[in-house]
C-alpha cells in the first residue's frame, strides 16, 4: 500500500557537520544540506547539533561570525506538520536557545557515545 511504502522511505535526519552519524539516520552536514532534506523528503525525526567546525577555524578576524544549525531549528519551526526533533549539542546556552526556538525540552545527553 502508499501507507507501507511511504512509512518504509521515512528518514530520521541526523544534522551534524562532525559527529558520526548513527545507523539508521540519514546525515546532513550543512544547513543547506539539511533544509534541503526537510523541504524534499519525508523525514519523521531529526537530532540537531548546533555548532559547526567553521564556528572556531579560519575566522580568527571574525571570531563572532558564528555558523551554527540554528536556521535548520527555525526552518524546523515553521514546517506544519513537523517532525520529531532532539538537540543533541554539548553546548547546553546553545541547546537551550534551540530549545526555545522549536518549543521542546532540550536534554542532554540523549545519546550514549559509542
């Protein structure tokens, strides 16, 4: 059935530009890849990280230039319906601020380290 095939092609989104990313979810690295993902593809769960790598190499000039997943939360934010989500940031300000932006809880850790 439709049901069937749609359940089967869902997609837990894994948004994270450095942690490996767990069997069972679908990686996306960049804000723009994620987006991507969100605006395109059935995806019923989603684990947000919030810094990005760029936040502290090649910017020393700029260090408050920051590039987080943040605009993937607000993106998340206004999507209707929307997927499940978990912020899995070890930057508990960060987490928070996140937290606030989707509405939810933000607990960590959520993930045991493998």
């Amino acid at each position: 059935s439709m049901k069937h095939n749609s359940w089967r092609s869902s997609i837990n989104l894994w948004v994270d530009d450095l942690r490996a990313c767990p069997g069972g979810w679908t990686p996306a690295r960049t804000v723009t890849e994620a987006i991507r993902i969100l605006a395109t593809m059935p995806v019923v769960e989603v684990s947000l990280d919030h810094d990005t790598i760029a936040d502290c190499t090649h910017r020393p000039s700029r260090p408050m230039s920051m590039e987080t997943f943040e605009p993937v939360a607000r993106y998340i934010a206004l999507m209707n319906p929307r997927p499940t989500v978990r912020i899995h940031t070890a930057n508990p300000p960060a987490g928070d601020r996140m937290a606030e932006i989707l509405g939810i809880e933000y607990t960590w850790p959520s993930y045991e380290e493998a």
